[in-house]
C-alpha cells in the first residue's frame, strides 16, 4: 500500500478510516477552513473539510434524504425552510423536490466550499441552481439571531462542534432557532454519532429539552464517517415525527427516494438500548 495515495480520516488515537484516492481536484485554505476534493477510488468526489470527510457523490444520498424528508414529511405543510451551512448543496436539492415549499433559503458560512462542490460535485450541487434557492453567505448563527417566527422547518447542516460550527451547538443558537421558527416549527441538526460522541449528544438534547416539546435523536447509516453509526437531533414545537406522520404524503409527493420510505423514517427514530438509557430522561418522542 503506498501511503500517499491514501486519506485517512483518524478518530482521536484509536480509529483511521482510509479512502483510496486518484488524485486532488481541489485544495484551497478559506477564511474558515482547508477545503479539499479528492477523486476517490471507491465513493468518486469527496468532499473534505479540515481533514474531516463531509459527504461524497456516492453515499451522500443517504445523509440528504434523512436530514431533509423527515422533518419535511412530519411538518403538514412546510412552506418556507432554512438551510444553515449545507454549502454542497446536497439538503437544499432534496427539500426542493417538495411541491409545497414556497421558499428555501441557504446560509452558508464559507463560499470556497459552494465553489469546490459546483466545480467537482455535479450531482450533489445541482440544488444550488434551483429557482427557489436563496443562497447567502454569511455566519447562520447571527442570521438566525435575526429572525422571528418566520420558518417552518429549519436545517442544520453543519460540520462537527469545532471551527465554524462549534457555535451551532450551543444554546443561545438553539433559542435564537426557537424564536425564528413559526408556532408548528421544527428543526433537524446533523447530530453527531450515538457510538463516539454521545456527551455532545446529551448536551444538544439538554438544550432543545428546555425549550421545545418534541425532542430526540433518529438514526441512520453513514457509510463514510467514523463510526458509521450515526444521527440526526430532531426538536419539534407541536408535531410528533410517527404520530403526526401521514405516509400517504410520501407516495403522493411523486419523489424518487434512493434511501428513504415510510419505514425508515419511522424505524429511524428507534433507538438501540446503550443510547435509551442514557437519554431517557431527557427525550420526549
Ligand atoms: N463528521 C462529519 C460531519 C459532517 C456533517 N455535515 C456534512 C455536510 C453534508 N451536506
């Protein structure tokens, strides 16, 4: 094995997973962070920031139905969604397959990495093109800051709670999030992996517990993180995402899904015994 044509994404000083690559297509050191695209041998285009791996066109369907149709499938009637980060593009193509939004908008932090993925991830960027797309760069926790009950589903998009995104983690982002949405509203967040990361996890529900009725973690398998085994924070002010879901609307919708149906979504918010007992106390769902 030649080292040099490998990447591997280390977990602290106990895991690396490693990716065969062909070559860079892209490397450029923001403002914020060191992006990079690979030309991998397995997964095609992969999207690394900071040397953490983001997403790649050949899995990243997985992660963008999850984070996009449960929360638009549980709310009745999602007209005007927020995407904060999400700057391959990958959540704001699957929340526009939904004939009753009216709006999207997409606040993303850094504009090299919107550059990068329009360049080098065809597929997963083709939903910045769309109409309805509002894109803005700018910090999402101080554009949320500014807003009241205007949005009916928003989405975090994020990176891990380090570098720019550490601040989507915390509290005063998530009352700013509270107050932005609408009476009904819920928000998603990439949550983290139940396996390696469940402190993070426990402080995330403790925050949303206080402020919304509806609170827990649903699961679903990422082919390219460490770990594998990983999550989404679903927090809701009214709809419970299995009582309040309609199945009919996921057929009705006319939506080519490659991951998600009616039973992963309900199945998804299963949870494994290590995880319940931990959290017992603090989900609501
Ligand atoms: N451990 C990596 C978590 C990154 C999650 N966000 C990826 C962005 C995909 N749109």
């Amino acid at each position: 094995m030649n080292e040099k044509d490998w990447f591997f994404e280390k977990y602290e000083d106990i895991l690396a997973l490693g990716f065969k690559f062909k070559k860079v297509l892209f490397h450029k050191k923001s403002k914020f962070q060191t992006v990079k695209i690979l030309e991998t041998e397995g997964y095609g285009p992969m999207l690394i920031n900071d040397d953490i791996v983001m997403t790649t066109e050949r899995d990243e369907f997985i992660y963008h139905e999850m984070i996009s149709h449960v929360p638009l499938f549980t709310h009745p009637n999602p007209e005007n969604v927020l995407i904060i980060g999400g700057g391959d593009g990958g959540t704001a193509r699957e929340v526009l397959k939904h004939k009753c939004v009216k709006k999207c908008t997409m606040i993303e932090i850094d504009s090299v990495v919107v550059e990068a993925c329009r360049k080098h991830l065809k597929v997963t960027s083709q939903g910045l093109n769309h109409p309805l797309l509002d894109l803005k760069f700018e910090d999402g926790a101080a554009y949320v800051s500014r807003q009241e009950s205007i949005f009916d589903v928003i989405i975090v998009d994020s990176s891990d709670p380090i570098g720019p995104s550490a601040v989507l983690f915390g509290d005063e982002f998530y009352q700013n999030v509270h107050r932005a949405l609408k009476e009904g509203g819920i928000v998603v967040a990439q949550g983290e992996s139940s396996f390696y990361e469940m402190e993070i996890q426990k402080r995330l529900l403790k925050t949303v517990h206080n402020l919304f009725s509806k609170v827990g973690f649903y699961n679903y398998d990422n082919l390219t993180y460490s770990s594998g085994c990983w999550s989404f924070l679903f927090a809701s002010k009214k709809y419970h995402p299995i009582k309040d879901f309609k199945e009919g609307r996921v057929n009705q919708s006319g939506i080519e899904f490659r991951y998600y149906n009616e039973e992963i979504h309900r199945a998804s918010f299963c949870q494994p015994q290590f995880v319940k007992k931990v959290f017992e106390s603090l989900w609501t769902l």
